[in-house]
C-alpha cells in the first residue's frame, strides 16, 4: 500500500509512478524506470527548492541503494521559478487583499497579453513583482505585431534591411528559450518589431516573427498565420511550422547609418557599408546636401570618424 504515509512521502517519489502509473504490483517495472529515468528536468516552486530537493533525492538514493531504481540521482537538472508579487512587493495573499487574479487579466487584455506578461516580468528565477500597469506594455507589443501583419507586402522574400535583425533575433530567441531567459527573449523581439516597423516588412519576415512569438502568445500569432495565408500554404498551424534556423553570417548588418556633424553640430546621417574607411564615409558625407551647405567655402582641416557611428568634420574659413 502507497497511500498510507502523509505530505511529503508521497510527494518524494511521485515522478517515479508518472513513468508507471497503472502498475498495481509495483510503484513502476524495471523497463519504466529503465527507459524513463533520470528525469531529465525537475522545475518548481522556489519554496520547496530546500525541503523538497532534500527529501526526493533522500527517497531516491534509498530506493537506489536496495536496488529497486537504476539512477543514483532522481533528476539529471533541477531548476526552481521565482515567485511572483504583489504590487507592494509582498507577497500574495487573500488576508492582504493583494491578490491578483488572472481571469479579470484575461477579460481586460486578453490571455496572450497575460500569458507574455508573466514571463517578460522578470528572471525565470528570482522573484518579481506584479504591476498592473506594465500588463499594459505587453498589449502595446501585441497591438504593434498585429498592425505590422497587417502593413505585410505580399512577398515570401525577406526585406533585405530586416535580414540582419530577424537572424540575431532567431538565435537570441533559441537560445533564451534553452536557458529559460523568457524576459529578454521576449525584449529581443520587441526591439525587431521596433526596427521591423521603421523597415517595412514582407510576409516573409513576419512568417519568421510569427513562429518566435507562437511559445509566448499563442492564440494571437494562430490567428495572423492564417489570415497571412501560411495556414493554407503549409497545412500546418503555426505551433508546429519548423522553427526558424538562423544564419551566423547573417546576423551582422551588411550596413549601417552614421550620424554626420560639422564642427560637432548634427547635419544629417548617410548610410555606408558597415567598417568602411574614412575616405569612404567622409565622401558619402559630403553628398548629403545639407553637409555640403555647411561646409560651402570652407576647409575642413580634420576629420574625427568614430566607426560605424559617425563622423565629424571639423572646417574653417578658406
């Protein structure tokens, strides 16, 4: 009989009977326990990192030791999530009237808007505190996707400016995701929807957004895959399209825009290959109309280049 001891007996071994749990002459057979151990990762509550840890690898290393699981340790990686907190900062509870409850969050904004909010609020791992008016920022980002999707020009072809941006954003997503860093997954996309938006974007590049941001807002991302006719096209929903692949040598842009002063006052910017030598930039500067005005009769006796950020011409009287 298994259900004889109180809270955390039970509690000790339980991902044991997951690998086996119709099994009623044993807690699981050898073949479960064989093909299913070690779990390969354990994630909980911060509060019982402690006690809990301490108990199922206690448990375990006994069930080990008379022979009856083939791991010595229960889990090959534990991780703990942090809490979430009040507004105040305290911790949640009904006696403190601090309380938040997630479908009056549904009903206002959505559970995309929720669903990202919790896991941009901060590091997977430490406590973090709720405000109610940054939920707001979250269903600013998603309103932002949306009204792209809906400026998308009907190509399958990436927009050369956002090349670069959408291939970093691919391997910071991937890699955040790894590492459980939801947050600056989250922050990475919100900076290309931002240089996204100032580009312009084709079908393409949002197909590429769509299935970064599917993990964090499902239902929102669902939707646009098949209003952007990539439903049809595929016969996949978006959740299961083949996750994006980016390209290392894609991920530096090929160009850049610098600002342009003269005698250290803004006159414009003009855009060059990315490194390009001061001839190159200080010629490319001196195209720009309102440069040329500024400079008109007079010698430019230096010119300080800061790469890939701007230049400056420094000019006097002939």
């Amino acid at each position: 009989e298994t259900d004889t001891m109180p809270q955390w007996a039970g509690s000790s071994w339980y991902f044991l009977r997951y690998m086996d749990p119709h099994n009623d002459k044993a807690l699981a057979s050898k073949e479960a326990l064989d093909y299913w151990s070690p779990v390969d990762w354990y994630n909980g509550g911060m509060e019982h990192t402690t006690l809990h840890l301490l108990y199922s690898r206690f448990w375990h290393k006994f069930l080990y030791d008379i022979g009856a699981v083939p791991t010595k340790e229960p889990y090959a990686k534990r991780t703990s999530h942090g809490m979430i907190l009040g507004e105040g900062g305290e911790k949640m509870s009904k006696s403190r009237g601090n309380v938040v409850n997630p479908n009056d969050i549904v009903a206002q904004y959505g559970a995309d808007t929720m669903r990202l909010y919790i896991m941009f609020v901060g590091d997977f791992e430490q406590a973090a505190t709720w405000s109610t008016d940054a939920v707001k920022g979250s269903k600013r980002f998603l309103d932002k996707v949306w009204n792209l999707a809906e400026s998308a020009a009907d190509s399958q072809e990436l927009t050369p400016a956002n090349e670069a941006i959408l291939h970093k954003t691919i391997k910071k997503v991937t890699d955040d995701i790894d590492t459980l860093k939801m947050n600056t997954a989250i922050a990475a996309m919100m900076t290309a929807v931002n240089e996204m938006t100032a580009n312009g974007v084709t079908k393409g590049d949002m197909g590429i957004l769509l299935r970064l941001l599917n993990p964090f807002a499902p239902h929102i991302t669902e939707e646009l895959w098949e209003q952007l006719d990539f439903a049809a096209k595929t016969g996949k929903m978006c959740c299961q399209a083949e996750w994006p692949v980016y390209d290392a040598s894609k991920t530096v842009a090929s160009s850049v825009e610098m600002a342009i002063q003269v005698n250290g006052k803004m006159k414009g910017t003009v855009t060059v290959a990315v490194d390009s030598d001061e001839e190159t930039v200080k010629a490319a500067a001196l195209s720009v109309d309102k440069v040329q005005k500024a400079t008109e009769g007079m010698q430019i006796v230096k010119t300080i280049l800061v790469k890939n950020r701007l230049i400056n011409l420094i000019v006097k009287p002939r």
